[in-house]
C-alpha cells in the first residue's frame, strides 16, 4: 500500500482523484491540501510515501512548497502534476529533486502507475511533458540570471555585488550582457523579459 498527500487548489480535480486512486490502485490517500501552505504542513505530518502536488497554486506554488518540504524531508518522493509545463518551471523542479512530472490531462489510472514507479525508487516525466523541458530557449547563463534575479528585488548594483559576493564591475558586466541578451535598454526591464519567459 502506497500513502499519498494530494495538493491541488482545483477541488473538483483533487477530490476526484482522491476518490478514484485508491480504486486503480493499492493508495491511501492521507490527506488533501488546497494550497501551498496546506500542501508542507500536511506533508510534514502525515509523512506520505509520495506527495502529489500541482505546479500552479495560489499563494506559495508547488514549488515553492516543495523547497520548504525539502529543508524537513530531503527524500521525500514527490509527484507534479501540471498543466503548462515550461522549461525555466521544469528545471527549477529537476533542481528540487521533484522525481515525477505528470500532465494534469492524464488518466487516474496512469497516475496510479506512475505513483508506484516513483515509490519503487525510479523517476517518471511524461513525454509531453519533458519535450518541453528539452525546448530550452533561454540565452542567459546561470550567473546572468542569478544576477538578474536579484535585480528583480530591487537591489543595487552594489547591493546585488555585495549579496552574491561579486565585484560591483563583474555585476555590471552580467547585467550589460543580459540586457544585450533580452535587446533591453534597463536591468529592471532585462529582469522583467526574463521573468516572462519563465527563466527565472
């Protein structure tokens, strides 16, 4: 038997599958979660076998709620459930260690399989689902964006050096090629280009 939390804000979608799991498969369905929040506090009590989470909630997302999980149970088994899947959104998973990826469209009965893939110790990504991780548009590189992210907060340059330990010319030089990167004339601007094309 295989116990599970189920988070998603769509109730219809998550008392569904809360009703119709345990009847494809061997699940317990522990408990459900609507938000966030819900999502790490009854995770965190319940200690589920696997963890099915949406991407897409409001106030804290599934990811943000894995990252919180992960500081308690680093090898919590989670499953994400989503519905527009980009690159930017699939790598921060990856980097959270998320083992499965699922589209929200799936049949229950392949939810129910892919849980107890994931519960055996392997990993899952749909296809559909990783073709989009693959398509990787994103021309920045990781200190261009961690830059940028701090941008974002409203840092300034010196600020921004100082937090990631950079010299404040290292700094400028990352926010000149991001912007020349995004064709942006501000680095408030190259950190709004890169936030809606889900880079960071």
């Amino acid at each position: 038997m295989t116990t599970v939390v189920l988070a998603d804000d769509e109730a219809l979608l998550r008392k569904a599958m809360a009703a119709l799991l345990p009847l494809e498969g061997e699940i317990t369905v522990l408990a459900e979660a609507e938000n966030g929040e819900e999502a790490v506090e009854a995770t965190l009590r319940h200690e589920p076998d696997v963890l099915v989470i949406d991407l897409e909630m409001p106030g804290v997302d599934g990811l943000g709620a894995v990252a919180e999980i992960r500081r308690t149970r680093p090898n919590q088994v989670i499953l994400m459930l989503t519905r527009h899947a980009k690159p930017g959104v699939l790598r921060k998973a990856l980097k959270l260690g998320v083992q499965g990826f699922v589209s929200k469209a799936a049949e229950p009965s392949h939810i129910t399989s892919v849980i107890a893939t994931l519960h055996q110790g392997k990993r899952w990504i749909d296809p559909d689902v990783s073709a989009l991780a693959v398509v990787d548009d994103c021309p920045l590189t990781e200190r261009e964006l961690e830059v940028l992210r701090v941008t974002g907060e409203g840092y300034s340059v010196a600020e921004i050096a100082a937090q990631l330990h950079l010299a404040q010319g290292t700094v400028r030089n990352y926010l000149s090629n991001a912007m020349q990167k995004t064709q942006t004339q501000t680095r408030h601007e190259a950190a709004r280009y890169a936030r809606e094309h889900d880079w960071l």
